[in-house]
C-alpha cells in the first residue's frame, strides 16, 4: 500500500500545485491557455509515442481492455438517457451530466498507469484511449446538439475533422503503428521525443490543476455528487468486471479499472462552452471528481489487488 500510494500521490501533489499556483495569480490568468495548448500538442504526443513504440503489446489484454471500456461507456451512456426524465434537468444542465458521467481526464489516467505498470501498462491505455476518443467524443456531440442551448448543429465533416485532429489520439496510433511495424529507434528522433515527454507529465498535471474550479460544487453539490458517485464509485467496478469478461489479465483489468476511475476531462468544459452546454456544472464536476479520484484510485486499486 505504501508503494501504490508513493506512485500516485505525486500525481496529485502536482495537480494541487497548479491550483495553488492559479489561485495565487503566480501567472497571468491569460497565460494557461497557450501553457495548455503547449502540453497536450506537443509535449503530450513526445510522452506518447515513445512510450508505446518501446512497450511490449503482445498480449491479448489491449483488445479486452478497450472493449471493455468502450462498452461501459456505452450502458453508462444508456443509463444517462434512461434516466433523463427523472433528472429534472434543463438541456444544457443535462448535456454537462451526461459529459460528467463518461469522459475521463488522461492527463491524470496516464500518469497512475506509469507509476503502477510501466511502460506496458501505457501500451495498453493507449488502446483504450484509441477506442474511447472516437465514442465519447460522438455522444457528447450530439447530446450537445440535441439539447445544448446553442442549437447550430456540428456537420458530419466537422465532427470527423474534431476527432482525427485530437493530438493524444494521433500519438497513439502513431506509437501503435511504429511499435506493431516493429520500425527500430531512431536516433535523434528518439531523444528528441523524450526529452519532449519529459516535461509532458508534470506540466500537464500542473495545468489541470490550475484550471480546476469548484465555484458551482457548493451551489448544485447534490447534481454534482451524484455524477462523481456515478464516475469514480459505479463504473470502475463496471470496467473492470466487463475486461475480466473479455478475457483481459491482472493488468487489462487495472487498466480498465483506471480508466473508469479517471476523473472529468477539462476538455467537456471547453466543449459545453463551445455548444451551449452547462459550462460552470461541468467546471464543478470535472474539480469534484478530481479531488475525489484522489482517494478512489488509491482505494479501488488496493481493493481489487490490481497493484
């Protein structure tokens, strides 16, 4: 237990870094978009790709993790529009809900994979992430289409040309492809990527941190308790039993169970801003299950002997 809690506290020790750091006005307010954009760009995709190039991704838990997760959000999905009725939500309220309940931050994911499986572990999350993008991404569109308060619909173009651009989806069918064409290191290219991932995890654990709000988790903290019970206490247990259905071993399903344990993304604020959604309940979720995952992660890995 103490070596679990050594490889995740440090990931949430730079997240409250950033917030403390944000709250302080260290930096201008202005300046962590462009820090922001710098991470998930740049620094991110050299993290990525030499990750996954390196991994060893023989074995056949990528392909029951990834299923597992993709099917998880799919009956979390389900649920969510089952019981819409009984929410008495507003649409844009609603919209931030259903965001809440099955996007995941991999800022914070990726990171507690690193320090509990290493390199393969990564492998592995980068096809879960590579089999998630796409789904989340179209559910949450057109949740924001059909009941968000800006009503322009996103074309089909669009919505494609949103997801192939992701630059964390890129990396990782780039890393994919370089590791199963089995393409050998390549100097100079390989340095370079690492030393551009170095900075990848701290800087990106500090921006998240910085952007957290809690402004709305006193205001509407039964909405936004109950998203984050959903998140962090109903669908890790779901991830997990699914993989072990699918055949995954010990480590697919720790990386299932990571997955749906991964707090809110600060991406749906963006979105919910972008298409008429709720954007400050979105804020108070993606803080809330944050803070939360804080205690989840170390709680639900020990309890499932997964590391």
């Amino acid at each position: 237990m103490v070596a679990l809690l050594a490889g995740v506290l440090p990931v949430f020790v730079l997240i409250a870094i950033g917030y403390g750091l944000r709250k302080s006005d260290f930096l201008p307010d202005a300046t962590w978009r462009p820090i922001e954009k710098l991470s998930i760009h740049i620094l991110y995709p050299g993290f990525l790709i030499p990750a996954i190039w390196a991994a060893d991704i023989s074995g056949g838990g990528a392909g029951a993790a990834g299923a597992a997760s993709v099917t998880s959000v799919l009956i979390i999905a389900a649920l969510t529009f089952a019981l819409k009725p009984l929410m008495k939500l507003d649409g844009p309220a609603y919209t931030s809900v259903f965001q809440g309940a099955i996007r995941w931050n991999s800022f914070v994911f990726l990171p507690v994979i690193q320090s509990v499986y290493g390199p393969d572990g990564l492998a592995l999350a980068a096809v879960v992430i590579a089999a998630m993008i796409p789904v989340t991404n179209i559910l949450c569109v057109i949740v924001l289409v059909r009941w968000g308060a800006d009503q322009r619909a996103m074309s089909p173009w669009s919505l494609t040309k949103a997801i192939l651009s992701n630059p964390i989806l890129l990396a990782c069918i780039a890393g994919l492809t370089l590791n199963l064409l089995k393409v050998p290191r390549l100097p100079g290219v390989w340095e370079t990527l690492q030393l551009l991932g170095g900075a990848a995890l701290p800087l990106g654990l500090i921006v998240a941190g910085a952007g957290l709000s809690f402004a709305e988790v006193a205001r509407r903290k039964i909405t936004i308790s109950m998203v984050s019970f959903v998140k962090l206490v109903i669908t890790p247990p779901l991830m997990w039993g699914l993989c072990i259905l699918y055949g995954g071993d010990q480590t697919a399903q720790g990386i299932a169970l990571l997955c749906g344990a991964a707090p809110g993304a600060a991406a749906s604020y963006m979105l919910a801003r972008q298409m008429g959604g709720d954007a400050p309940l979105m804020a108070g979720i993606v803080a809330l299950t944050t803070v939360g995952s804080a205690i989840s992660i170390p709680i639900l890995l020990a309890l499932f002997h997964l590391a």
